[in-house]
C-alpha cells in the first residue's frame, strides 16, 4: 500500500516537472545535436602579444558564425570571442615567459552543435619586449585669421574667418579658441575638412567705447601639430550723425500788375485808352503778358463802343418808321 502511494505521488512530481518545463520553454531536445568541429591554428608571438585564430564548422565542413568560444592559455581562462559569418575567430593576448605553452580553445555546444575543442603548442624564446612606439615628429602649423568689416560702429556684427593649416596643407577637425579684448564672441570652434574656420562676434552698444578691438585666435596643437596664434584688430567708430533735410525756402516772385483803363462815349462814338503802365516787371515775359492784357481791354472797349452805336442807330431808325407811319394817316 505505501509502495503504491510512493509510486503515485513521484509519478505526481515527475508530471509536474515536465509541465513546468514546457511552459518554460525548457523542455529537453527530442533530437541530438550534430556533430561539429573547431580548430586552432598555431599561435603568432609578436612583440608581448599572442594572436591565436581558428575556425568552427560542422560536420560537412561548413562554417557556423555568432558562437562563443572560450580562449585559455595553459588551462588558465583568457576570454571569449565570437565566430564571424565563415566560422572563423580570432583572439590576442599577453605573451607568457619563456618556455612551451598551449593554447586551447572550447565551443560548450547547444541544441543545434555539440562541444568541440582544440588545442595548439607554441613557445616563448624569451621574454617578450614590450614594443616601444617610434617618437613622432611634430608638425608646424600656420593660423590666419580676417574680420568683416574692419571698421563697424558700436552695435555691429563683425563675421570672422580664418583657416589653420601645415605646410600649405588644411588642418581638419582641430579646435581653435578665439578672444577678444571688446565685445561677445564664441569662445571655441572647430576647423572643418578644409582647415576653415568662422564665427560671428558683436560690439556692445552705447555712447563710449574704444578706439579699437583686438580679436586672438589660437590652436593649442596635439600629438601631431605645434601649437599657432594668430591676431586681427578692427577699428570702432562713430555712428554718423542724423542729418537734417534741408528747408525749402520760397522763390520770391513779382507779379505784374497792369494797370489798363478806357472810356466811351455813346454820344460821340469815340473811345479812349489810357496809357497801361507795368511795375515791377522783372522779365520779357512779364512785359509782354502786361502789353497782351492792355491790347485785349482796348479791344473788349472798342466791341463794347460799337455795341452801343449800332444799338442806337437801329432805334433812333426804328423811331422815325413809326412817326412816318402816323404822320401819314393824319394827312389823309
């Protein structure tokens, strides 16, 4: 009886395990994985450094790339690299002392691969030197700089530009740093691929200031460039004063005043002009616009005179027709 309740409750666990592994996604592989192969090509010593390299591959001598494999240098752990695209790695170390050694490499397998390991013997002769790096010669470096405009009120923006170069040859991707002794400007820039440089700076405003300002430009150097400096100077000056638009003052001008009288007579007929006198006439033209008007009021008189006579002639006329006409039918 209790053999059976044992029996029962490991086949209970066993269940329980198996579910719990599933759900897991951890379920044992049902297939074995296929076989595969590493190798190790024999170590390079190259100054105090190691290279070992080597490739993984299946059974069909196929190469596996995105594998671990683990590195060890006489059993000791070194690290881990990763297989590439054709199976192959590589891996680079410290050199050990003098004597044999043997570097192994190991692939722990998964579902897909099984383990494979491989191992290869190189010695060491002696003990390695460390590799000294050849001294590097510094190159000179020229600095130039400009300012547009050179010469600019308080207020202005002033663009700056300038190039850094090495024997007529452009110094890319260097920083230089700019200063000035009067006025705002970037304190850094970069030089682009063809060595230039630019930035923009802005005099302060207002009623006092300086004659003139100095801008410096400077690049510090590095491993391979000496150091350069450079300086532009720029004049200040006055804003020009508003000017006043100039008053328009009147042309004097002298008008003619003629002076024209006539007179008429409706019992004699006879008309009569005064003299026309001009004063103040300052020019030909005034003299003869003075003669024009006189000419036309004697001429509108005359009109007028010989409206009036005719005017009379037709009525005394008119009045002896009609005493004619009366007289005559009395006398009959």
């Amino acid at each position: 009886m209790r053999h059976a309740v044992v029996s029962r409750v490991l086949r209970g666990v066993a269940v329980a395990l198996v579910c719990l592994l599933a759900g897991l996604g951890q379920a044992p592989a049902m297939a074995d994985p296929s076989p595969s192969r590493l190798v190790v090509a024999t170590p390079t010593v190259v100054g105090s450094s190691v290279y070992v390299s080597g490739r993984f591959t299946s059974s069909y001598g196929t190469g596996i790339g995105g594998l671990a494999v683990y590195v060890m240098l006489d059993d000791i752990y070194q690290g881990t690299t990763v297989t590439g695209p054709d199976g192959t790695f590589s891996y680079s170390f410290g050199a050990p002392g003098p004597g044999s050694h043997i570097v192994s490499a190991y692939w722990s397998g998964d579902s897909r691969y099984g383990p494979a390991s491989d191992g290869a013997v190189f010695g060491v002769s002696q003990q390695p030197q460390p590799v000294q790096p050849a001294p590097q010669v510094q190159r000179d470096t020229s600095l130039s700089i400009s300012l547009d405009p050179t010469q600019a009120s308080p207020g202005a923006t002033i663009a700056i530009s300038g190039v850094l170069t090495s024997n007529d040859s452009p110094v890319g991707s260097s920083l230089v740093s700019l200063s000035v002794d009067y006025g705002d400007i970037d304190s850094s820039v970069g030089t682009g691929d063809d060595g230039r440089f630019t930035a923009l700076m802005a005099l302060p405003d207002g009623d006092t200031f300086p004659g003139s300002f100095t801008v410096t430009a400077s690049f510090a150097g590095d491993g391979v460039y000496i150091g350069s400096m450079a300086r532009a100077t720029g004049t200040i000056v006055a804003p020009p004063a508003p000017t006043a638009s100039p008053s328009e003052e009147p042309t004097p001008t002298t008008t003619p005043t003629p002076t024209a009288s006539a007179t008429a007579s409706s019992s004699s007929g006879t008309v009569g002009a005064s003299s026309t006198s001009v004063e103040g006439s300052g020019s030909p033209m005034a003299v003869v616009s003075v003669i024009f008007f006189g000419v036309a009021l004697v001429a509108i008189g005359a009109l007028v005179v010989l409206g009036l006579v005719s005017h009379s002639h037709k009525r005394l006329a008119r009045d002896e027709r009609r005493g004619f006409g009366t007289d005559f039918g009395k006398e009959r």
